[in-house]
C-alpha cells in the first residue's frame, strides 16, 4: 500500500515538472515572436454618410515568418473628434480575438456626419511584443438627387455631340453662305496660272 503511494506521489511530481517545462518553453516561444498586422480590407474605403454605411476593417496578425497568430487581441481605435464613426455600441473602439487564420474584423462600423478623411489605429501586442497599423477612409456625402457618375458621364457625352453637331452645321452654313455671296457680287473668274482676268 504505501509503495503505491510512493509512486503515485512520484507520478504527481513528475507530471507538475513536466507541465512546467512546458509552459517555460511556450513563454520561451512566445517571446520570440514578433507580430505585425496585415491590413485585408477597409483602407482607402469611402463611406456612405447619407446611407450610414462603412467599410469593416479586415486585419491578419502575422509573426515574423508570416505565419498567422490565433487568439491574440486586437483593438480597433476610431479618431475622437472630426470625420470618424462608431463600432456596436456607439463605442469609438472595439476589441476582438483574431481566429485560427490570424484575422480580426472591426465589426459595426458606421461613419459619422462628418466627411473628410480619417485614419483607424490598429494594435495587438504579444509577450510584450507591440504591433501597429493604420487604415485610411473617408466619409463622403452623396450628391443630392441621386445622379450617378456613369449618368454624368452619358449626359456629358451627348451634350459634346449636341455641341459638336451644331458646330458643323453652323460651319456649313458660314460656308454656303460665304460662296453665294462671292459668286452673286464678283462677276469675275479668276484662273490660276493664266497672266489675263476675262470677264464672264
């Protein structure tokens, strides 16, 4: 009886040891990890004021061998004041867990009344590891009345050809015009290359 006490209490022992060995060798690891941010989607993004509709940021956290990082925290940072928005919640901020590829998405952005141009701070950090990144958007407000750039292009379109045609209709009406006038009030053939002027 007490010999398999004496084992089970080695048993216990070694297994504490061997957990521990384990767990130094991931802190290890992890500290010579080096993460940077991706960004997927959202930069360069122009958002729909009118509509309340933006662009979700879309970023992978990646070490320095590119592989991606799972389950780190990424905070997604929106400016206080000027051109911006908001996530869930009317928070100028979220925070989410990057998933088994190493992406994480600022989910319920909405941009706010204010147009301009305005940047996203992105950061996570691991083992003491710090990594930043910005995403660029801007918020715009629709032209009243809906006119698309394709209908502005089409309109601009006909109105050269409206323009152009008139031109040449008024070109040939300058033209008919001029020569009735010469052959109505000269009475007279000039003939290139011959010395003498003959009436007609």
């Amino acid at each position: 009886m007490g010999g398999k006490t004496k084992m089970g209490g080695r048993w216990t022992t070694w297994a504490a040891q061997a957990t521990a060995v384990l767990l130094c060798a991931a802190m290890a690891h992890a500290q010579n990890i080096v993460p940077r941010i991706e960004v997927l989607e959202g930069d360069g993004a122009i958002n729909n004021i009118r509509l309340h509709r933006a662009k979700e940021p879309v970023v992978r956290v990646v070490d320095q061998d590119g592989h991606p990082i799972p389950n780190v925290a990424v905070t997604f940072l929106l400016p206080g004041t000027g051109a911006g928005g908001s996530f869930a919640g009317d928070k100028n901020s979220v925070t989410v867990m990057t998933d088994e590829n190493g992406k994480a998405v600022g989910q319920g952005l909405r941009p706010n009344g204010s147009a301009g141009q305005f940047q996203i701070r992105v950061t996570t950090s691991l083992a003491g590891q710090v990594a930043t990144a910005n995403i660029s958007q801007t918020n715009a407000e629709p032209a009243q009345g809906g006119i698309s750039s394709k209908t502005i292009a089409l309109l601009a379109i006909l109105g050269g050809a409206a323009a152009a045609g008139a031109a040449v209709a008024l070109g040939k009406g300058k033209s008919s015009s001029g020569s009735s006038t010469t052959t109505s009030t000269t009475g007279v053939v000039i003939t290139p290359g011959q010395p003498t002027i003959t009436g007609p």
